[in-house]
C-alpha cells in the first residue's frame, strides 16, 4: 500500500463513459494543455504544508503584535518628552525670574501674577 499524499488536487476531467466531471489527481496539470489555474489544491491537515503554514500564520501575528506594542511605547515616550520639553521651559523661565531678582535686588511682590506661577510651579515654602 502506498502512502497517502500530502497534496492532491481537484480538476476537470472525464468519467469511465467520458462525461465531464471533476477527478482528483497528484498532478494539477497531468495533461497537455491542462491549465494548473483550474486545479484546487488540498492539502492535508497536519502535514508539512498545513504546518508550515500554521507556523507562517503565527510568525505573521506575533509581528504584528511586535509592531503594535513598539508603536505603543513610541507614542508614550512622545508623549513623555512633550511633558519634559514643558516643563523644562517652565524650569527656565524661574531661572530668569530669579536672575531678574538677583540683579535688581526686588522679590515679586506678594500675592503678584509672578509669584504665584514661581509658587506653581517649585511649590510654596
């Protein structure tokens, strides 16, 4: 007894009285002339074909899960440096808030717009 194949084909063909019909053969073109486009393949479950491609399948999704993940954390650390960019600003205009005091001796007055952003943004003591 033969193995059974791990690929086999349906395709148009002829029955013992010679009526069109669909044969399966291992050939998805046996003939002359017969075009290979006509042919269904079948592939046998569990075979190496269906694993290979099962395994394909997987590789694919798990890329694509890579990919989104990645994506995620891109757009968090985008979002992470826009807050960092903001706040380093806010750092330095305190810096030129206090060099402004220094060189001119004066302290925003208390109770002044200038006062309660310095509170805002290191705190009050």
């Amino acid at each position: 007894m033969t193995e059974t194949p791990e690929t086999i084909y349906l395709i148009p063909g002829e029955d013992i009285d010679g009526a069109p019909c669909m044969v399966w053969c291992e050939d998805p073109a046996p003939g002359e002339g017969m075009d290979p486009a006509e042919a269904v393949k079948y592939v046998r479950p569990g075979s190496a074909s269906a694993i290979d491609r099962d395994v394909a399948f997987r590789q694919r999704d798990l890329a694509y899960k890579q990919r989104d993940e990645a994506e995620l954390k891109w757009s968090q650390a985008r979002q992470e440096s826009r807050g960092l960019r903001e706040r380093i600003g806010e750092l330095e205009t305190i810096v030129k808030v206090f060099r402004g005091c220094i060189e001119t001796g004066l302290m925003p007055e208390p109770g002044s717009p200038c006062q309660k952003k310095v509170f805002e943004l290191v705190g009050e003591s």
